[in-house]
C-alpha cells in the first residue's frame, strides 16, 4: 500500500464549484527529476463527469454571448494579474512535476510569456478586429466571426504554463473568442494545471463571469476523451502533443464534424548552405546546439533534423556539434514516457542505418535523462527510408543527414512530410543564393514558418506568427496556435446578418464602430470609422 | 444497342490536352423535360486518368507560385469573357441537360452571375488584400494567406454555370488564391461542364497560363474520388452536393489530413412570428410560394421549414400557400434522380406523420416532375421525431410546422441541425420583439445567416455573404463558399516568413505596397501604405 492509497482525490472544476470526481481510478505524478511520486493523487473521471461539464460549458457560452468582449478582456487580464501574484507556488509545483529548471525557464521566460498572451488576448476581447467584421452597406448583409462554443484544450507536457489547458495560449484565445474553456490536464502535471485553474476560477468570480467558464478534469479514459471532442454540446477542441493520441481524436471529433485543432511532431528541418557552413560552421555549432538542447529539447519547433552537404564543412560542423552536445551535462526529461519514447526513437533511426556520433553514456544525475544524442546518416541512406528517418526523437536528440550534393539535398527536401518550422542558413555575401532558391521553393510548401540564419525555437507571440503547418505538424495547414489575432479565428464560426434590423444587429456590427478602434472592413475598405449614414 | 453505343466517348482534358480517357465505362446525359437521352457519350475515368491529372495539377501549382496575381486576374477575366461569347451555346446545352429555363434563368440570372463572380475573383486576385498579409516590424515577421495547391472540386447539379467545377465559384476562388482547378463534372450536365472547362483551357492558353491550371474529367467510381481528395499531391477539395456522397469524401479526406470544404443539404428554416403573420399572412404566402418554387425548389438555400404558432392565421397563411403551389405549374425537375429522392422524402415525411396539404395528382407536362408539395405537421409530432422531420425535400416541397405556442416553437428550434439560412419575419412595430429575441438566440447558431423578414434564396456574391454554417450544412462552420475575399481562403495556408531577408520575400510582403491598393495589417493597423522605413 503506497503512501497515497486512502487518499481523497483531488477535486475536479465543475460548473464554478471544486467538487469530487465521479472516478474511474486514481493516478499521480512524478518528479522526474528524482524518479518519485508526488504525494497528491488525481482523478481519472468517468463520463458522468464529462457529461456535467459539457452542460454547464453550454449553459455559460450561451451566457458569455451577451457579455461585450470588455469583460472578457478584464477576466483575462484579471487571470493574468492572479497567476503572477501565486509565481511562487506555481514555479515550485511546475518545478517539481517537469524538471523544467525554476529559473530562468519556468519564472522568467515561460510564465511571463503565459502572462503577457493572457493580456494580449484581453486586448484582443476587448478591441473585437480579430472578428474581421465585414459590412457590405449596399446589400445589405453584416458578417464576422463568433464564438465557436465549449473548447475542450488537451494540454501538452512540454509547456506547463504558455500552453497549459487552463492558462496558456489555446485556453487564451478560446476566451478572447469568447467560449468556455474545458481543460482536460496534461498527466504529467496535474497539480499545476489545478493551481491554474483555480487561478482562472477565482478570477471568474472576481470579474463575475459565468459558471463553468473555465472547468478542469485531469484524465479521461480514450474512449470517453473521444465521445468528448464529438459531443453535440462542444464547439471545438485544441489539441497539443503526440501524433498517435492526437490522431485518435481528430477521427473521432472528424466524425462528428466536430473542428478539431491539432499540434502534432514536428521534426522541423534546419539546411545549412554549403557557403556559410565553411565560413560560419563554429558559430552555427554554437546556435543549433543552444536551440536543440533548450529545455532538454522539448520544444515543439526543436529542431531535430539538419541538412547538409557533403565536404570538409560538414564533417568540422558534426564534430564540433557532437564536442557541445557531449559537454553538455544532460538536462531532466518531462517524464519516464519522454524517456521511453526517445530512446526508442533513437534505437529506431539507429536500426535503420543512422550512425551515433555522440557518447552513448548514461548521462550522470538522477531522473529521467537521455545522453546529448547526435546521429548522421548519408542522403542515399536517408533517400531508402525516408519515412523512418523522419521519425520525431521528441527530447535531447538530433539527426544530421549530410547529402552527396545539392542535387540529392533537393531530393530529400521533396521527401519531407509536413513541419512546423523550417530553417536555411545562407551566406550574407551571397555565395548560397541560387542554392538558396532551390531550397526555398522545396522547404516553403512544407512548413508553416520559414526562417533565414535563424534557429526555431524562439516562438514570438506576435501577430504574424505561425505556430502551425500543413498535415501531419497539425490538422490544417489554414490555421495557427500562437499569434493574436488569428489564433483566436480557430475557435469561431462565420455569422451573417442579412437585411438585420439595425436594433437587433450585435454592436461590433452595428453603424457606430463600437469604441472607435475596431478594424472593419466597411465596402471594402478596412477602417476604424463609424458606418457612413445613408442616404 | 442504343444510337449511342459505337460512339468515341467524349475526350477528357489533362494537362492542356483534350485526349481520349482510360476508360472505365461511358455514361450519358439525359434531358430531363423529356427523360431521353443526349447524344453525346461521357467517359467514366480509371485511376490512371486520375493520377495524371493529379501531375499536371502539382506541375502547374509550383509554375502559378512563381505568377503576380494580376495575371491570374487576366486569366480568369478571359475566362469571364469567353464565357459571355458562347453564351447560346451554353444556354442551350445547360437547358438540356438540366431543365432549367433558358430565361431568364440560364441567360439572364445564372451566366452574368458567373461572369460577375468571376471578374470579382480577378480583382480579389490582382489586388491581394484576400491574403491578410500582416507585418511585424519589430518581430521582424511576416505572414499571409498563400496557395494550398491543386483544388478538386465537386460540383453539384443545380447551377451548371454558378457553381459549374469548371465556371463557378469554387473555381472562381481556388483560381484566385492561385491553384489549379481539378473539375470533377457533375455527371447531369457533363456537356456544359465540358463546354465551360474548353473556355477555361482556351481562356489559359490566350494568357499563356502554365499547362494543367484546369483539367476536367466527367465521372470517376466513388473509390477514385475518395482516393482522389486524399491523394498527397492535392491541396484540397470543394464538393457541393448530397449528403451520403459528400461524406463519404469528407472521411477519405480527413483521415489523409487534407481539407475539404463541404456544401451539404440544408432545409433553411423560416420562422414567421405571430404578430406578422396576422397582419402579412398573404404577402409571405406569396414571398414564401416565389422563393420557395423557384428552380423548381432546387436551391442549397431553399426555404424547406417553416416555423408557426397554431392560431387562424397559421391555418390561413398553409392554405393561402397551398393554394398558390396547387396553381402553379410544376416545373421540371433536374435528373430521376431528383424526382425519385424527392418522392422518397415526402414519403419518408407523410410516413412521420407528416399531413399533405396541397393536392398530390400527377402533374402535366412531360419528364420529370413532382407536384409542389406543402405538408404540415404539429409541433408535438415533429418533436417526438425531429431527425427524421428535417429530412431534406430536395425540390418543390416544404413541410411547415405548426407549434402550440411559441415555448414548443422554441423547443422545436433547440433540435434544429445546422443550416446555411435561417429567416425570422416578424412585425415591424415591434410587436413580436420580444419573440424575435427568443427565436433569434437559439436560431443564430444553427445557421450561417441570419435573414429578416426576407426570403433566403437570393444569395448576394458580397464580401458580407456566409454561405455556409454549422455541420451538417457544411464540414466546418468557419468558411463560406460564396464572398470574396473569403471564399478564398478555403484555399489558402498560412505562411510565415520569420527573419527572411527582404530581398527574398514575396512582393505582396515586402516594404513596398505591391500597388497601393493591397491592405495589410502592418504593426496592428490596416493599411495601405508602404512599411515605414527604419531608424
């Protein structure tokens, strides 16, 4: 009998009231620093569960359509404001669920970002461009976007808070877009996702917002997270993290006609032009070694497969990336899963022909830890397989497939499934610039953001940001998970009002521009003026 | 043997090329006035006419990335051009192989409307601001909505010319947003689809527009197309059509992640409120009888439900409306297909319970035709089997529902499907408000638009349009089939360019304004202008 046997469970979100699960087990999560169960035991819910939020989720989107974005902007602000004055609490327990250092990663660089999308969502609510209201004054006809309904957000392992269910970027721009939120927690940190829900519930009652606007289980069976993303009840669901679970849900929610937004792997291709690598191959040694042991290397844009060609070059880059990555003491892995998965990954790109060009060691320190791992393999060998060797090591491990020419170089860029990010690094003078254009026309198709002499890790919320791809790095290559305000379109529906009578037309569409700083597009031209009067 | 059998099967186009088909059968046309068949004799494709379509098309995409959109503008006003020069031609094949009246319908309504959509395509095209190109100065990042690759397109059967797969609207907008069109033709009217692609392809070689940018093929077995809309090399699809058949593409689809945009049947709800009623009851039998029997009823927006409360104005209004469908000749139908799927509807309708009111003889004239058909049923009986009431009538049928009260009506509105339309009439000085409020909340999201006091068939090409809705109506509620510039973005990805030197970006987001007329959104404003220069 363990410690926590005999345990009451923690309570679940409902409706605006922690209450006990209806349960189907128990589970707990580990520091995976340390290899050992952390003391609180969480609920795996039944659907009895999953059926009383979708109600309550239901009961208050139909409340949150007649609340002005404002308010919606104040509650987010009010989130934001709530999880800064708990970082303590929060940096300790995500510390203690992830491994992810406390600082600076989890208190200076990830909270602040979760803080500053959570206010940059309320601005968003508030300000209402994001609905691209559209006026058509001649026929008549008012359309924008709208509010989606219940967003079931599945959280993933890697980001505790910026893309946490009931803090992060999807939970964000759900709420800007005005929907509830249901937060199904990532396993592996169930705690902090409580603390942060618990932070958007209060300041729910704070701001006084409907009941159920924020709601949180933290494990589901598969059969019953399926019947979630289908129910009738849900407007759409946001999805982050492995390719196998993800695509179960995406058939399931597919069925029903059910808007499902996925995150998928992403193995996110860096090539290196032969011109710069003999010049920069010291500095670029440096960079993509920074960006792919970042945070143990479990970013979704890490980047996890460089391409090169064949010359003395290429060997010096290898050597010297494989010199850092065996200096570098091995960071803690999310969890024993991580673990698992990437020594698995490895061993599989291995069988297949990639030769280890790192030390094999197991790495010192306790928990769950891989060795810094970098494979090469030839084009040719790349080019038999192609499937195989774009296979996702989520975690502290790359491949460098280095190519006979460039001619086979653009072979396997033809090859490559699609990706989140993709990277070419290019001489300034010049020297790359017709191999560059080859490269380009081939990388471009297959990834959402295309990046020049630049890693990918940094993923700026900004408002041309695409955190996004074609199939399989997500489910629609139309859409983004980061950057306001296009994030926020995935969780609304188009509305329009056709020869509506202009006291029953929604403000943002009504003829005064609802506080004179809305973007419209007004018989097609985009202002922030009133509709001009008639006649 | 038929007069047909011997003939050489009509050839199908690929790559720029008319040329014989692999054939897996032939099929003809038949004139639906007079049930015989046409002459000309259509090829059912193999796979193998298939896979080389799907070439061509991949070929021309990557030749029309390297295009400025002012030439696809050229291109598809020649197309609009050529159209307008065969205009007899088309008429008289349209005529015959639909039913569909000369004229106006064919003439004066259905071809300039095509020609219109697409002259606004071409300046959508030219002008760019379709792409919500967006710029962050500071960030340094750029995105926008960019081609997503060769589009199939499904067309239905009752705008040969509108929403013809080789004239119409999802031609009109995959064209715009740069793809190649693969037309698959309706298989009733294969002629005008075969007559609009040659002025499609001739219309590509006047403006020198790379091979392949449209092909057509006439009729595949559903295991081709399902193959066809996941195939790798295509970027995505548009089928407008029935139910079961767009289905079954969307499940091929979705599980080879490719999008595909769906037009499914509708029965468009028209809610008349006590209040109007009584004092319009004539006036809508008339509005509701013109919209509801034109083209003989077979619109995507046909007005197919109607919402009352019990009262003498109800009884009034059904048998002023039954009056008007029993005095109107019955038109002509599309296909057997129409009429049978039609009869089985009102069977499966009457077999509910549902009461036929107008007279059920069978109607004069020849080929295929039904008599106009109003039913009427009570609001408890539709609510004891509410799937099988919103039944689709495709044609010149209606089923009106007659509800106790309105808290049965509103009872009613809460087991509606999704919808393209929903329409409320109710009184102008306000008595009805507060019902209209009622009925307007739980309408509003079942539909795409939301009509007053106005009939739903006329669907406007303005940029305010949503011709969509929520599933089933269509495969996802956030895009429309009909608008520009949105209906352009079904075929778009989002691209980002993140650190890209300014020489090697697109025009459209480079610092200069491609012509100054293009809006982007540039460091959170829309605008015209060039990008500040720096420092």
């Amino acid at each position: 009998m363990t410690a926590a046997q005999g345990q009451t469970p923690q309570p679940v979100l409902i409706a605006g009231r922690w209450r006990p699960a209806t349960l189907r087990g128990t589970f707990q999560a580990e520091n995976p620093a340390t290899g050992e169960s952390l003391p609180q035991v969480f609920p795996i819910s039944t659907w009895d569960d999953c059926d009383a939020v979708l109600d309550a989720a239901g009961d208050a989107a139909r409340q949150l359509l007649e609340l002005p974005g404002e308010r919606l902007g104040d509650y987010l602000n009010c989130v934001a404001q709530r999880i800064e004055h708990c970082a303590d609490e929060l940096v300790a327990c995500a510390h203690a669920e992830t491994g992810l250092p406390a600082t600076p990663r989890l208190r200076d660089i990830e909270l602040p970002r979760t803080t500053n999308q959570l206010r940059q969502a309320a601005w968003a609510a508030a300000e209402g461009s994001w609905r691209l209201a559209t006026i058509d004054t001649q026929a008549d006809m008012r359309s924008w976007y709208a509010p989606i309904g219940p967003v079931a957000v599945f959280g993933p392992n890697n980001f505790p808070f910026a893309f946490g269910s009931s803090s992060g970027g999807d939970f964000a721009a759900a709420l800007a877009a005005g929907n509830p939120v249901i937060a199904k927690a990532n396993s592996s940190h169930p705690g902090t996702t409580q603390l942060l829900a618990a932070q958007a519930q209060e300041a729910a009652e704070e701001t006084d917002m409907p009941r159920g606007i924020i709601q949180l289980l933290y494990r589901l069976e598969h059969a019953d997270g399926q019947r979630l993303v289908a129910d009738p009840r849900l407007g759409a669901t946001a999805y982050t993290g492995s390719r196998a679970a993800g695509l179960a849900l995406k058939a399931a929610a597919d069925r029903a006609g059910k808007p499902i937004y996925l995150e998928l792997s992403s193995v996110n291709p860096v090539v290196v032009l032969p011109g710069v690598l003999a010049a920069r191959w010291t500095e670029i040694a440096d960079e993509f070694t920074a960006s792919c042991l970042l945070g143990t290397g479990q970013f979704c844009t890490n980047p996890g497969l460089v391409l090169l060609v064949r010359g003395s070059a290429s060997d010096r880059f290898v050597a010297a990336v494989a010199a850092r990555f065996d200096a570098t003491p091995p960071g803690v892995l999310l969890s024993r899963g991580v673990q698992t998965s990437l020594q698995q990954s490895v061993e599989c790109l291995c069988g297949a022909g990639a030769e280890r060009v790192t030390r094999a060691a197991v790495p010192e320190g306790s928990g769950y830890r891989c060795p810094n791992t970098l494979l090469r393999v030839d084009g040719a060998r790349f080019l038999a397989d192609p499937a195989r060797f774009q296979t996702e090591a989520f975690g502290n491990a790359a491949l460098v497939v280095v190519a006979a020419d460039l001619d086979e170089l653009c072979q396997i860029l033809k090859q490559l499934e699609g990706n989140l990010t993709g990277c070419v690094y290019s001489d300034p003078a010049g020297a790359d610039d017709d191999a560059y254009a080859r490269v380009a026309r081939l990388l471009r198709p297959q990834v959402g953001r295309l990046l020049n002499d630049k890693m990918p890790t940094g993923v700026a919320v900004s408002p041309a940001m695409n955190h996004g791809g074609p199939y399989p790095a997500t489910g629609h290559p139309g859409f983004t998970a980061v950057g306001i305000p296009a994030a926020l379109r995935r969780f609304a529906v188009l509305e329009c009002y056709d020869h509506v009578h202009p006291r029953r037309l929604p403000r943002g569409l009504s003829d005064a521009n609802p506080h004179g700083s809305m973007w419209r597009l007004i018989d097609g031209r985009w202002t922030q003026d009133d509709v001009p009067s008639r006649g």
